[in-house]
C-alpha cells in the first residue's frame, strides 16, 4: 500500500467514500448535458427559460441524486433490484389501466406535478434485476437452458407491455439491454446466434403479417419503416422528418453554420429540435466536428465504465456497471442512426441532451449506481 493510499484510509468513511467517487465520470456527464443546454438555448431562438433553464434545474437535482445513491453502499442496492424490477413492472401495469395518453401512446402516469414514464425506471431496474441474478447464480450454471430461461422470461414481460403502449424504440432497448447484460455474463453464443435467425423470422413475421387480421405492429410504425427504406415516398408526410433531418446534417459540414445560425431549426422546418432530432441542430450548427466532439464525449463514459468494470471484483457491481453503460451506448446509437436515416424513427431522445425529465432522472440515478459500484468495490488493505 502506498502513502496515498494509507492516508486515504485513514481519513473518515463519508470523507472517504467521496474521494473514491468517480469524478471524472461526474465531469464528462456534466460535459455532455452542457451541450444539451447550449443547444436547448440555441433551439428556443436565445430564450434560456423555455427549455435550457428547466433542463440545468433538472440536472442539478439529477447530479444530488446520483451522488446520494453512490453513497449508499452496492450491497444494498443488490438487495433492492427484485424490489425495484417489481416495482417498475407494476408502474408498467399501472400505464395500462390510468395512463395519460399523449400523441397517440399511453406510457405516462401523471403524480401531483410529477409525469412520470415507468418505460424508462424499467430500463434500469431490468439490469440491476438481471445482475443481480448472475451474482447470485454460480458460473457453471450460465449457460444450461434451465438457467438461461429466467432472464429471457425477466426481459420479455417488461418488453411486452411497453410494446402495448405502444413504444417500439424503448421495447428495443429493453431487449438489447437484457441482452448485453446476459452475454457480459459469460451466456454463449449460442443463444444469441439463435436468437438472430429467430429475429430474421420474425422481421419476416412482421413484413407478412401486413394488412392482415393478425397485423404484428400498428399501421404508423409500418409507415416509419416505409420512410426509412425510402423517404422520398412521402417527403411532405411521413418522410418529412427524416427528410429535414438529413438537409440539417449535410448542411453543417465540416464545421456547421455557427452557434444560432442554423435554419433548418430556426426556420422550424425541424420538427422534434429540441428532443428526438436534437441532434441534427448540432450538426448543423458545429458541423461535423462537434458532432464528433458529443459522440466522444459519450465514448469516454462507457470507456471509464467499462475500465470500472474490469477492476471491480465484485460481480454485481461489474455488471450493472457494464449495463448502465451499454443502456447509454444503445440511447445514443439508436437516437443517432434514426436521425441519419439508418435506422427507423422510434422515438428515442439523446441521453442528457434531449429536452426531458424522466428521462435525465432516471439515466443519472443509474450512473449513481454506476458510482455506488465504484466506491464500494472490493480494495487491497
């Protein structure tokens, strides 16, 4: 042990526990939802109150309670996942029977000034369910069928009844998430070589099943899939919004048109600037270096969790790590590839940049478990 090391152990736990803390993470979150603020600032045409304010509000509080819940120690929160995964599954069912309806899907519940999207508490408490599974099972046992069932069951109920919202991008979050999670568990391939060809199958199901009695989506999430093979179908219509997302993107070049100048967003010929399609505002006001500079900013969260990870002896804390990061990871590839056109338009915001509370809240939260990992882990005396 160095004499860093001792002193450190020698000062008080709470002292302690926030010397540990992952500070660096702090300052690149920080960093990115900075960028969100700038361009929630841009997007309102200079006004700070309308969208920039709310949001720093937002993440202030988000920043207390990620540091509150990193203090609190990982074995706790272990013992909390089947209490959280329930909780969030009842929220869900809750939707079902008195959620708000907003833009044609049910997936709010409306608490005093509080609305609240249960889809996106499920997100994380499905990881910290599914850690908390492989901490308890003993690695002989990950990849038997018996064994392997439990998480797939654990993943599909939640997804299910967020399909029935309905929300498609947050249905593909949750099963990719579960996913990763399962394969950082050491599962084999295998399974996830089946579970491709079984996916073929049912993309297959789905392109066959329009039209009919047993039709396996709803008719607007065909009409997104149409306008991402070919947007100019319908450039007035439902390809309107790639359509002007792709004119922002390619109009920013190398280095964008300025901070304030871009016109696809201040002419709003975008629609969705300061949520879903924040993005593209980016890229058209900084071009492709800022651009850039965002998606490195996100590269070095999930490279300091992952290295987070790989230190941390303690199997849960490693896997809900790994899996806060790849839910960023997913948040932020999906977002991107739908405003690029490579991916269909599903809804997803841009993790701490996207105008949105429940979403922010709930991402930060997660990082305080991220953190809670980091502090705790097993050190060397």
């Amino acid at each position: 042990m160095s004499y860093l090391e001792y002193k450190v152990q020698t000062v008080p736990t709470g002292v302690r526990k926030i010397l540990y803390a992952n500070w660096a993470l702090v300052l690149l979150l920080t960093a990115v939802a900075s960028v969100g603020f700038l361009m929630l600032y841009s997007v309102a045409g200079g006004n700070i109150e309308r969208w920039a304010e709310p949001q720093m509000k937002r993440f202030a509080l988000g920043l207390v309670v990620m540091m509150i819940i990193g203090m609190v120690p990982i074995w706790f929160w272990r013992s909390m996942s089947g209490l959280a995964y329930l909780g969030a599954l009842g929220l869900l069912v809750l939707v079902e029977l008195v959620g708000e309806i907003g833009m044609g899907a049910q997936r709010w519940i409306d608490i005093g000034p509080l609305r609240l999207q249960p889809s996106e508490l499920m997100k994380i408490s499905l990881v910290m369910m599914l850690a908390a599974y492989y901490d308890w099972l003993p690695l002989s046992k990950v990849s038997r069928p018996l064994w392997v069932l439990p998480p797939v069951i654990l993943t599909l109920i939640p997804t299910a009844l967020v399909l029935k919202q309905p929300d498609l991008g947050t249905a593909i979050l949750l099963i990719a998430g579960g996913g990763i999670v399962m394969f950082c568990a050491g599962v084999s391939w295998w399974y996830f070589i089946a579970v491709v060809a079984a996916g073929a199958g049912l993309v297959y199901a789905v392109f066959a099943s329009r039209g009919t009695d047993w039709q396996l989506i709803k008719d607007y999430q065909f009409r997104r899939i149409d306008t991402f093979l070919d947007p100019s179908t319908d450039p007035l219509g439902a390809g309107y919004h790639i359509t002007q997302s792709k004119i922002a993107l390619g109009s920013g070049g190398w280095s964008g048109k300025g901070f304030m100048q871009g016109t696809q967003s201040r002419l709003n010929f975008l629609p969705e600037k300061h949520t879903d399609f924040i993005f593209t505002t980016l890229a058209e006001e900084f071009g492709f270096l800022g651009a850039f500079s965002l998606l490195t900013l996100y590269g070095l969260i999930i490279l300091f969790c992952i290295v987070s990870a790989m230190g941390n002896k303690d199997r849960y804390g490693a896997l809900l790590t790994l899996g806060v990061a790849a839910t960023l990871f997913l948040f932020f590839a999906v977002n991107m590839s739908m405003v690029m056109g490579l991916a269909p338009v599903v809804g997803v915001p841009l993790p701490l940049v996207s105008y949105g509370g429940s979403a922010m809240l709930v991402l930060l939260a997660a990082f305080g478990l991220v953190q809670s990992a980091h502090i705790h882990r097993p050190r060397s005396r």
